[in-house]
C-alpha cells in the first residue's frame, strides 16, 4: 500500500512539472502556443476523418455513420485549426475543471489529514483553497489574457508538487 501510494504521488508530480512547463510556454509564447496546439488538434480530426472515410470505402459503402463520422471529423479538424479562439475556450475550461479537481481532491485529504491531527492539515488546507480559488478563477474569467492561466497553472504545478512530497515524506507515518 506504501509503495502504492508513494508511486502514485511521483506520479502526480511529473504531471504536475508539465503543467509547469506548459505554464512557462503558455507566458513566453501564448499565441504561438495557441496556434500550434490548434493545428495539432486540427491536424488530428482530418486524419482521423480522411482513416474513417478509408474504413467507409473499405466496407463497401455500407457503414453510412463511419461516412457522417468522416465528414463531421473533417469539418471539425478544419474549423479547429483555423479558430484557435475555440481551442482556447476548451482549453481554459478543461485545465479549469482539472485544477478545480484537484483542489477538491486536496480537501478531502486535508479532513483526512486533519483526523490523524497532523501538524500539516491547515498548510494543505490554504494551498487546497489557493488552488480552488485560482481554477475558479480561470473557469469564470473568460477575458482572462493567457500569461495569467499560464502564471496560474505554474502556481497549480507548484503547489501540487509541494502537497505531494509532503504526502510522500509523511505517508510512513499515516500507515504506521
């Protein structure tokens, strides 16, 4: 169980460094950034179209919802790549709903914590808040220019990386 959760922890830290340094990029280049991850995306969608049309030939015409999913997958992977204001949207609103999460997760061990009279429950508790805070931030404030999300998920990285090695150097005591 120790290794377990010590694993999972590490784990939660790598994912936490990307964020970081997606935080970093997002500031340095917002738009460059924006415009790539829309053409990726969008280069996606008309792949997966043009592979879906493939398998409708293929099949001797005889799948018409591999063709509509074909042709909605294009659509979409073109109207993705020209409208990165759209992928910013989603964008916004799924790391918002992340963080969000996260910071709910965050509470929960803090109660948890909290019963077992650690001295670190109310230091979790602040940051779970900050984090709650900042993915309420993001999701509401639509407006809100890139630097900020991107400042904001440096915090998310770094206040997660923080909770976990605390998690890790205390997770011995917790199973004891």
């Amino acid at each position: 169980m120790e290794k377990l959760l010590k694993k999972s922890s590490w784990t939660d830290v790598v994912v936490s460094i990307l964020f970081i340094l997606f935080g970093i990029m997002i500031i340095a280049r917002p738009d460059t950034i924006m415009s790539v991850v829309s053409f990726l995306l969008g280069a996606i969608c008309i792949v997966m179209g043009i592979l879906k049309g493939i398998d409708y030939f293929a099949s001797g015409k005889t799948d018409n919802y591999s063709l509509a999913v074909a042709i909605i997958a294009i659509i979409a992977g073109i109207i993705i790549m020209f409208c990165s204001n759209i992928i910013f949207s989603a964008f916004r609103i799924v790391i918002a709903i992340w963080i969000i999460y996260s910071a709910l997760m965050d509470l929960q061990t803090t109660i948890i914590w909290k019963d077992y009279k650690s001295k670190l429950w109310l230091l979790t508790f602040i940051l779970a808040i900050a984090m709650l805070a900042g993915g309420i931030f993001i999701l509401i404030n639509d407006g809100a220019v890139l630097q900020i999300i991107g400042s904001l998920i440096i915090a998310y990285g770094v206040i997660d990386i923080i909770e976990n090695i605390v998690f890790i150097k205390k997770v011995d005591n917790y199973l004891s």
